[in-house]
C-alpha cells in the first residue's frame, strides 16, 4: 500500500509486529511527516515491512507500560529486536481529518478500519493511548496559539491549549469549543505543570511577545521565558514528548549582521528595557538546547520574525496593527524615528505551516521562520495606508531605546532542511488582517 494521498499517517501496533526489519512491541506508534511516503507490505504472512520512500524520517514511539521510554528513530540503527508475531490488530489512521474520515480502509495485511466513525474525543488505543497525536499548546489563546491550535486539529491532532490569559483572549479560541479533540485549560505554565495520558508534543507559545506587553509585564516575561520554559521541558522530559520553542528574532537584539542568519549570536543590551523579552528568549533557547544535550529531549526552536494576521490585538503596541486602527480610524498614523528602520513581516497562515514543519522534522538547530521581504517602517505605514483607503497622514515620533534598526530572516535553512518559504504577499495578507480588523474598530475604546 503506498500511501501517497495521506498528508499524515498514524499506525498503531496492538500486537508485536516488525517495522522496517526493526521488531516492535504493542503499543507503538509509527508517525510519518507530511511529506513522507510510506509503503507497508506483508512479510511471509507475519509482519509488515515498512519502508520510508520520502524525505521525512520516520518516527516510532513506543507508548507501552513498561516501555515509554523507547522512543526512536527507525533509521536503520538496531532496534531491540523481538520475535515478530502476527500483527492482526493494527489501526492505520491517518493524523490529517481524523475526526471525518476515521479510517484508511484496512488490507489484507491486517490494517483494518476498526477506528469508529464520527467525533468521539475519547478514542483510546491499547493501554490507554489516544490514537491521535497529542500536543500542548501553551498561549493557545494568544494570536499565533489560536492559529496554531486551529492548524493543528485540522492535521488531526488532539490539541491542549493553555493559557493564563495574561495577554491573551478567550474569544480567540471560542470557535473551537466543541471541536473533537479540542480542550483548553487555564494555567500559568511558570508553575509545575502536569497532564495526565501521553503526550507526543509541546508548543511552548506562552509569552508576551508585544513591546508594550514585555514592557508593561516585565518581571511575568522573565518568568514564562525561563520559569515556564522549565516547567514545559521538564513536563516533555517526563512524557518523551517532542518541544517546540516559539523563539524570536528578538534574540539578536541591533542585529549588526544583515540579513540575520541562525549562526548569528545577536547584539543584546541586557539591561534595557527590552532586554526582558529578548533574554528571557535567549534563556529559554539556553534551557531547551540543556534539555536537548543532557536529557536527550527532542527539541525544535523556531525563531520567529514579525508575524501579522486576524486575531492580532488591536492596540498591542506593534508596528501592524497600530498603523491599521490608525489608518481605519481616521487619526495621524505614528511613525517611530525617522522611519527608515527595516522590519519584514510574515502573514500567520505561511508561519504556522513552518511552525508545523518544524515541528516534524528532525531539526534541533534553531530556524528562522518569516518573511525575507523587507520594507521600511515608512513604506509599511504608506502601504497600510493605501490598503485601508485611508486618508490619515504620516507622523514621526522619537524611536523608543534600543528598537533595532533593520531587522530580515535569512530563511536558507528553513528553505533547505522544511522546504518551507512564504507564500502569502502584503496585499492579500494585508486585506485579510483588514477584513478581520474593519468591524473590530469600534471596540477600541
Ligand atoms: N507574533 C509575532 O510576531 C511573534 C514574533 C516572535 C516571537 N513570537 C512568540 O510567539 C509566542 C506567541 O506570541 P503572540 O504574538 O501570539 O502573543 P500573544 O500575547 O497574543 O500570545 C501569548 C499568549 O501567552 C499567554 N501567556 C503569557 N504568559 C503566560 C503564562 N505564564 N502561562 C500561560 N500563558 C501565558 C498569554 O495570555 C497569551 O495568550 C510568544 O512566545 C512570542 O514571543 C511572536
């Protein structure tokens, strides 16, 4: 069976079976990436042969009682090898519309469709395991968590968003309540934090991430970019689940290499006012690689370059959507300097699927992720201008300490290692945040 039309696929294994020559005990789970091709045939009636003909690893993790711990690569290295018995009982399900399709119709191999249709949550594998993937999501109810959160399910993940709501909004998840698969918890991940049943991912987006935030709330950065980064890696340590950790490209600070590749070590003014986000972020990077090298946790940084989109808040102090309620409202848009520091910005639904790209490769590494088109804050403020139809002018006001001067993604290794590059322009992406911004206006007292 080739299963080229499945974006995602999820074998689970009820009786000991033989994986790609490596034998495998019940419980185990078989993921492939989205761009993984996958072929499972029988072996002399007893076991299945698999064979990764894509170019995403194949992972195994084995969620037995006894065996939690046996998470690893089916990379050709020698596994535990045990005697292959018939594996009758095997679930193929794909991780992508989990929810509708349930099911690949089984084989004669013995991948049966014994998933039940329709939108049971509960769906429980041998020894308790959900058969979808399961991540945690924390800020899920922040602007890029919400997104995220919503990508996810839609690949047929069980989604955990967590969420102190400190900066973030209810209403940006209320349309998910409901959804199979979908729960959201109020918590404060600088606290131990603890989930019962397996967990396969981590994304640790809880932050504040926009200047007036960090600077409003800088003791709580601090805290959730080292405290929270803690707690988040020790819970993926226990669970042997895979972490993700939304970094940005604040941690080169005044960048003094153009563009910023990922070797880059930055140029950070620690005891500035912006240095609580942008160290918190590096403390974290720190804390997850510690993880990484010393409990093996398999770890992914994603460092994220301005990223703008519907749910933004209106007024939270960023170039795009200060300019957009400037512009839709009528009033002087505010241009910070001279206006001829550089930004790029990336339209969320392009970042997200880098994000989920990420988090299914192999890359340990940090990756940039955003849009390599450059612009001035001034042609961006012009642009927004033009795009609402407004006739609000252009102000300059004092450039707040240490704002970096220019600031765009060398995006090779995401290009390279994800095959991943932006697809959405500023007009489209502009006229969807637009659209979504346009009846919000009034709100804003
Ligand atoms: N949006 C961007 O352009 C951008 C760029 C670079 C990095 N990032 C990173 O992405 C992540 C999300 O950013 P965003 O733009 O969605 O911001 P956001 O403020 O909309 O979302 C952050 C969420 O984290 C939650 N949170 C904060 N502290 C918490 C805590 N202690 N416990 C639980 N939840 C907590 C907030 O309530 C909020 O819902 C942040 O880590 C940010 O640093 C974002």
């Amino acid at each position: 069976m080739i299963c080229e039309r499945l974006s995602l696929l999820e074998l689970t294994c009820s009786g000991d079976s033989r994986f790609g020559g490596i034998g495998l005990p019940g419980g185990t789970v078989i993921k492939v990436g989205s761009r993984g091709r996958l072929s499972i045939s029988l072996e002399r009636d007893r076991y299945f042969q698999l064979k990764n003909e894509g170019d995403v690893p194949i992972e195994v993790t084995n969620y037995g009682k006894s065996t939690l711990a046996a998470r690893r690569r089916l990379d050709g290295r020698a596994g535990d090898p045990q005697r292959p018995r018939d594996c009758q009982q095997c679930v193929v399900a794909p991780l992508g519309d989990h929810d509708r399709r349930g099911v690949v119709p089984g084989e004669k191999c013995g991948i049966r469709s014994d998933r039940p249709e329709g939108n049971d949550q509960s769906l429980q594998g041998e020894e308790g395991q959900s058969l979808m993937a399961r991540a945690l999501v924390t800020g899920g109810a922040g602007f890029l968590g919400s997104h995220l959160c919503e990508a996810l399910l839609a690949r047929g993940y069980e989604v955990i968003a967590m969420d102190s709501l400190l900066t973030g909004d209810l209403r940006n998840i209320e349309h998910l309540y409901g959804r199979p698969g979908f729960t959201f918890v109020k918590y404060d991940v600088t606290n131990h934090v603890h989930l019962s049943g397996p967990l396969d991912a981590i994304l640790h987006f809880a932050s504040p991430a926009s200047p007036i935030d960090y600077l409003r709330l800088p003791i709580q950065t601090l805290k959730v970019g080292s405290l929270g980064t803690h707690k988040t890696l020790g819970l993926a340590k226990e669970k042997r689940a895979r972490f993700l950790l939304a970094s940005t490209s604040e941690v080169y600070g005044d960048p003094l290499e153009h563009p910023q590749r990922e070797e880059y070590w930055g140029n950070v003014n620690p005891i500035g006012p912006r240095g609580v986000y942008d160290e918190a972020k590096r403390f974290a990077e720190a804390m997850t690689m510690a993880y990484h090298r010393t409990h093996a946790v398999e770890t992914r940084i994603a460092r994220i370059f301005n990223t703008y989109g519907p749910r933004m808040r209106l007024r939270d102090g960023r170039a795009l959507p200060s300019f957009l309620t400037q512009a839709l409202r009528g009033e002087e848009v505010t241009v910070y300097g001279d206006g001829k520091q550089t930004r790029s910005f990336c339209y969320v639904s392009d970042l997200i699927e880098g994000i989920i790209r990420l988090l299914e490769s192999n890359q340990n590494d940090p990756v940039n992720l955003g849009n390599p088109t450059e612009m001035t804050i001034e042609e961006f403020a012009r642009e927004i201008v033009r795009a609402t139809g407004s006739k609000s002018k252009i102000v300059y006001k004092p450039l707040p300490t240490d704002d970096p001067k220019q600031r765009r993604p060398d995006i090779t290794r995401a290009r390279t290692l994800l095959g991943w590059e932006p697809k959405v322009g500023l007009v489209e992406g502009l006229g969807k945040t637009i659209e979504w911004f346009r009846p919000r206006i009034s709100d804003i007292r």
